[in-house]
C-alpha cells in the first residue's frame, strides 16, 4: 500500500527533492502566511518572515522526522513564529536605532487599552523587549499573540498547540512575571 500523497512528497522532499518540497508549499503556504502574519507588523515584515520561513525550512528538511501532514504543519509553523519573531524584533529594533540617529525619543509600545499591569502601560519597547526574553518564550509569545496582535484565546491555543485553559495561564504567569522582571530592573 502506497503512503498518502502528502507523506510521499514529505519523505521526497526529506531526501532531497525541490520539486516535492515545492509541491507540499503550493498547498501549505497558508498556514506559513498565517504564522508569520500573526507575529509582524506590516505585510513587508511579513512577506520578508514568509521568504526567510521557506529558505529555513528547505535548509532543515531533512531533519524533519515526522511524516503526517499535522507534524507537517506544526513543523511549519514553529520555523514561521521563530522567523517571524526574529523579523519582527530586527526591523523593531531597526527602528529604533533610527529613531535615535535622528534624535527622536524612544518610542513605547503602543500595546492594547486591555493590559491591566502598569508595568506593561509604562514600559518603553526596548525594557519590554528585555523583560520578554527573560520570561518563558511559551508565555511570552501568549501575552504578545494576545495583547499586541489581538488574537482571541481559541487562535492562540490553536497556534501554539495547546488548550485554551492552557494560553489563559500562559498569559496571567507571563504579565506577573513580566511585572517582577521589571520591577526587578528598577532596582538593579
């Protein structure tokens, strides 16, 4: 008995092959736009994450050890967040630095009127992004999906691969401990 068509072009494309590689994305690119778009900020931070998406996931298919189509796309999507993230957080602090060649103050992030910490409110961009990277990346991604991109509970946990009680509690412990974080940089 032959493998589905999906797990064929899978286990082609793990051995080499550009053209299954090629047809599996002609029917997954979706869930990459998907990904990266949830994480950027503008279709040009996209459409660069998406690009970077497809050029990392041909350099480490052949490290994919999974032949189903929905390790597949967790596969996919994992890349697509980390690229995203990574796009996102370049052309953030790209922005910045120009903000400061030009002689502008720093900007804050203009996060959602829905953050109750004060902590969130007050941070400017480059503390928040410092206390991000010092939290859980699990619960940072959660509190960002939610506050900064908007996504409703059932997005999040369905972009993460979790329960919905599960991206609740993400998103509670990553604003107490954003908060002790920051607070803890105050008094550094």
């Amino acid at each position: 008995m032959e493998p589905p068509p999906y797990q064929q072009l899978i286990l082609q494309a793990r051995e080499g092959s550009r053209d299954a590689f090629d047809d599996l994305l002609d029917h997954r690119i979706e869930v990459i736009v998907k990904a990266c778009a949830s994480r950027t900020r503008t279709e040009v931070e996209t459409k660069e994450a998406v690009a970077d998406t497809l050029f990392e996931a041909w350099k480490s298919i052949g490290t994919l050890k999974a032949t189903g189509l929905e390790e597949f796309d967790a596969w996919l999507k994992t890349i697509a967040r980390r690229t995203a993230n990574r796009t996102y957080h370049q052309r953030a602090r790209e922005a910045e630095r120009q903000q400061l060649d030009d002689g502008a103050p720093g900007g804050t992030l203009d996060l959602r009127a829905s953050v109750s910490s004060h902590e969130l409110t007050t941070a400017n961009r480059a503390q928040l992004e410092w206390a991000l990277d010092r939290i859980n990346p699990d619960f940072a991604e959660a509190l960002v999906l939610f506050e900064v991109i908007g996504l409703s509970y059932r997005e999040i946990a369905d972009e993460q691969c979790v329960s919905v009680d599960t991206v609740k509690s993400r998103i509670s412990r990553s604003k107490k401990l954003l908060a002790r974080v920051l607070k803890a940089e105050q008094h550094v």
